[in-house]
C-alpha cells in the first residue's frame, strides 16, 4: 500500500514541476497550463465522463457561459456537443464539472465574471423516457424526485503558491506549494447530505425536494430517540468531505503526517460525482424549441 501512497505523491510533484515550467516561460501558453490539469483530472475520474477543453456550456434557454477551460460532462448519457467551426457548446444538463485554469495573477473581475456566466445556467425538466416501471415526463413534479436542478461543480486550478482575492462560489481550489499540490474544499458545509441537496436540488425553487438523510436506523416505534440523534451526528460527521482526506507519515523516522492531496482529491471528488451519479434526462424538446424560437423569422 506505501507503493500507491508514494506513487501519488511522486504524481503531485510531477504536476507541480510542469506547472513550474510554465510559470517560469512567459511565452507558454495558457493551453499548456490546461492540458496539465486536463491530464490530471483524466487519472482522477471514472472513464464514463470526457474532458473538453475551451468550451461553452449552453442551456435550453438559451444562456451561453463565458468560455470554460475544462468541462468534465457525461458523454454516455447526453451525447450533445453542439459545434461551430472549432467552437464547442456542451448542454449543462450534462456537466458534472466546471474547471477553471488561471496563472498566477488572474486579471481583477475575471473570476467574478466567469462564476456569474456559470450560475446563470439552469436545467430543465421537460425529458420523456421510458423507466422499468412507466414512461416518465420529467415536468411532472406530482412524483418525489430525486432530482430536480443540477448544477456543475465549480473548480479553481490556479498555479501562484501564495494567496489570491478568489471570489465565493468555487467550491474546490487546487494550486501548487512548494513541491506539492494543496486542496481546499471552500464550503463551510461539506457533509454529504449537503452535497447531495447542493447538486440535485439547486435552484430555490425545488427546495422542498431538498432531503435529510436518515443517518440512523429507524426503530417501530417510528420516534427518534437520543441515542439515535446521536447516532445520526457521529454519522454525519465521519461522512464529512474533510473526513476523505489522506494523511499519512511518508517518512518511517517521522511521526509528522502529510496529506497526500492528489489522493484525497480522488475520493472527495469521486464522491461527490457518485451523488450526481447519472445527469438529468436530456429535455430535447426544450432545446428544440429554443432553437425555434431564437431563430424564428420576424
């Protein structure tokens, strides 16, 4: 097991130092500092999702974000890439997540902007499929659903090892220190049942679908008990976000623990992924009628 350990600290470093040789040579391009961080997400994440690079993520309504540096989306289920010329437009139904690259003095505003033009991107419900059970309508909310409102996670790569003005509304930031990477889950909730309600359930509108985990097992009586709110608090608690992190002592004559960040960005983001697990059924309707209606003849 000390073999996958120092295997993944080697791998940070390795993606330290041509993060270093970027910033080192003025004349790299920016494309460069992407196709680093594009390869480390494809080692981190299951093959069912691609990676895009430079694309536009669109809605059924017709929002177009600012360009989007990485887009990890789930080619499986809604195999839409919209082209024109070079340009790509992914629909967010199928976005999982949404990176952004940036050297080590983003311009004042930028990321402001580029959050703004994420956020303003909703799904839609109007999907038909055929389930084991019945055709379904996804704008029939008469049905529990366990799925409302996605909405992509929002990633900062960013390569300066001091600290920069990031505006709220990433949820991770990843950048380089020293001869390591360092991960930071920005939310002051990260137990899973936040997650669960954060992605699934976005928009205000659906909040009444927003879903409080049973963490403890339910007894006949149907009454929780102290020993069961207690229960259901330790449970919370060791499901939190901050508790996939990998610490390890890489030096057998220390007693110093490190975090073997890579490693830990693995789980957290792999679980997160599975809470998304599948997109939203594709709306086709919604986004013909867009079509339709943008373009109609006056």
């Amino acid at each position: 097991m000390r073999h996958i350990v120092n295997n993944y600290a080697e791998l940070e470093a390795s993606i330290v130092s041509q993060l270093s040789f970027q910033s080192q040579h003025p004349g790299t391009s920016g494309g460069y500092r992407e196709e680093v961080w594009k390869s480390m997400f494809e080692q981190l994440i299951p093959k069912k999702f691609s990676i895009a690079r430079s694309v536009f993520i669109i809605d059924s309504a017709g929002w177009v974000s600012n360009e989007v540096d990485l887009a990890i989306y789930d080619e499986q289920y809604t195999p839409y890439i919209f082209r024109h010329g070079t340009l790509k437009y992914i629909p967010i139904e199928a976005v999982a997540v949404v990176v952004e690259c940036k050297s080590q003095n983003p311009a004042p505003g930028a990321l402001e902007d580029w959050l703004e033009g994420i956020r303003g991107l909703k799904t839609s419900q109007r999907s038909v499929a055929r389930m084991n059970h019945d055709v379904i309508f996804g704008d029939d909310l008469t049905a529990f659903r366990t799925q409302t409102s996605t909405r992509p996670l929002r990633i900062l790569c960013h390569t300066s090892e001091s600290e920069l003005k990031i505006p709220d509304g990433f949820d991770i930031i990843i950048h380089p220190k020293e001869k390591r990477l360092t991960v930071a889950l920005t939310s002051a909730l990260q137990h899973l049942e936040y997650w669960y309600n954060e992605l699934n359930h976005n928009e205000e509108k659906y909040e009444d679908y927003r879903k409080a985990f049973v963490w403890y097992k339910t007894k006949d009586s149907g009454e929780t008990s102290e020993e069961q709110a207690a229960e259901a608090q330790e449970k919370k608690k060791q499901y939190d976000l901050q508790n996939y992190r990998v610490l390890v002592n890489l030096d057998s004559k220390s007693e110093e623990k490190e975090e073997i960040s890579l490693l830990s960005l693995t789980f957290q983001l792999n679980q997160i992924l599975m809470l998304i697990n599948n997109p939203m059924l594709f709306p086709h309707k919604a986004y013909v009628d867009m079509f339709n209606e943008k373009y109609a003849a006056k």
